[in-house]
C-alpha cells in the first residue's frame, strides 16, 4: 500500500532528509585516493551523529556499516572495509538518516581524481537519468513514466539500466511501496497521488545490466565486471511537479 504523507510528516522528513543532502555533500568534499571505503563510512556516521540523526542503514537487516560505499564494479550495497580508492576509481556513496520518527535517503558517485572518459560519462550520465526520471512527474503520472525516461536517456547515451534494484517509496520505514524500477513502458503502473514520497535512484551500467551478489549477501557486482554507478534523491510528489528533499 501507497502511504500518502501529510504536511507534517514530510516536514519531518525534510529534516531527515536534509543531514542526507549535507552529509553526502560533507563526503564528496573529502573523499580522495588513499582514503579506504571504511574511512568513508566512519565521516558518514560521525556526521550523521552530529547532526542529531541515527544512520538508518547501520544494523538493517544486519548489514555492518553506516553506509553502502560501492566501487566500480560495485553497483550496490558495498561493504566498507579495508579497499583502498585509487586514482581513477569511481565509488557510489549511498546512505539513510533517521530523524524525527522518518528517514531519508540519498546516493552519489564521486569520480577519483582524473577518471576514463567512459567512467567520466557514466556518472554525469547516471545523474542526468535521474532528472530525466522526473520530468514531468507530477500528481495524475503513470508510475512507470519514472522509469521509461530513465531507460531511454541511458540507452540512448550507451549504457544500460539495472534491473535487479529499484527506487522505493520511504518514510517512517526505510522502504515502503511502491518499488520504482528504472525501466518500464509509458503510461503503465499505478498513477501517482499528491503527497507520494519517493526514491528515485537510477543504477546504469557501463556493459550488461546483469549483477552478481557476494557471498556476503549483500555486494552487488556487475557479472561483466564493468563500471556501474548510482545517483538517488528523495522526492515529493506535488499537484504541480515534484519538491526534491535531498537537494
């Protein structure tokens, strides 16, 4: 069931989502070659902390960390530990804050210094599906529109969109209905009431979209082995458009 949220509620979901929008801009500022994912996840939960959220995806469903920290091949779900970013590398930093009795929830991929013109591409790329997804996107629209527009900006630009991960509805939970795929036909899938609070969060892949999981349970890694990347926000479905939260 599609929960609608009222005025209240996505006002404390603005706050959640708010130490989101800061926090991934806090990381984005310092993440470098020579830092380790695990250092990653510790500036995340340090500010997490400090700005009176807890980090909701610490001990969700047992995973260890405060953060995803997914590099290159990694699309999702990467457990920060002891790998070290290098020159080059690109690396997805995906993470949830709980405020207020609500959550937010937002990713980006940052580039390492001076990236492969591939890898350059697939992360601007990756964005801009995202505000692809959106387009048009108001109270009355098709669910599935979010993910045709996905589709066809990365097909259209070379690469392909995961299908074994969605966007999500949030709000008291870290993910509530309805799923959001990046892919789907124009038109279909349920129609979008005011007061939908959503995750968009498109996954694009530099070679096939097929993905392997560890053995872990929770890394998602590309079977090609190719680059992949992740861009997410949380947004509110409006009569008249959309208000994104983690912006």
């Amino acid at each position: 069931m599609i929960r609608v949220k009222s005025e209240d509620e996505i006002a404390a979901l603005r706050e959640a989502c708010a130490v989101v929008r800061d926090c991934l801009k806090f990381v984005g500022e310092r993440v470098c070659a020579g830092m380790t994912t695990k250092e990653v996840d510790t500036l995340v939960y340090d500010f997490i902390k400090a700005s009176g959220a807890e980090p909701s995806c610490l001990g969700y469903y047992g995973y260890p960390a405060s953060a995803c920290v997914s590099v290159n091949e990694v699309v999702v779900h990467g457990i920060p530990d002891g790998r070290v970013l290098k020159e080059g590398d690109i690396v997805s930093v995906d993470l949830c804050a709980y405020k207020n009795g609500f959550h937010g929830d937002g990713a980006r991929t940052f580039r390492i210094g001076t990236v492969s013109e591939t890898r350059d591409k697939l992360v601007r790329v990756t964005e801009e599906c995202f505000f692809k997804g959106i387009e048009g996107l108001k109270a009355g629209t098709p669910l599935y529109d979010i993910g045709y527009r996905v589709q066809r900006h990365a097909e259209e630009n070379g690469f392909s969109v995961i299908r074994s991960y969605t966007g999500h509805g949030i709000g008291r939970e870290m993910h509530e209905d309805p799923s959001v795929p990046n892919f789907g036909r124009k038109g279909t899938g349920v129609r979008l009431r005011a007061n939908t609070v959503l995750c968009i969060e498109p996954m694009i892949a530099e070679g096939d979209y097929r993905v392997d999981v560890r053995e872990d349970g929770w890394t998602a890694v590309m079977h090609d082995g190719k680059s992949a990347a992740h861009y997410e926000n949380t947004v509110v479905v409006r009569e008249d458009g959309v208000e994104i939260l983690t912006l």
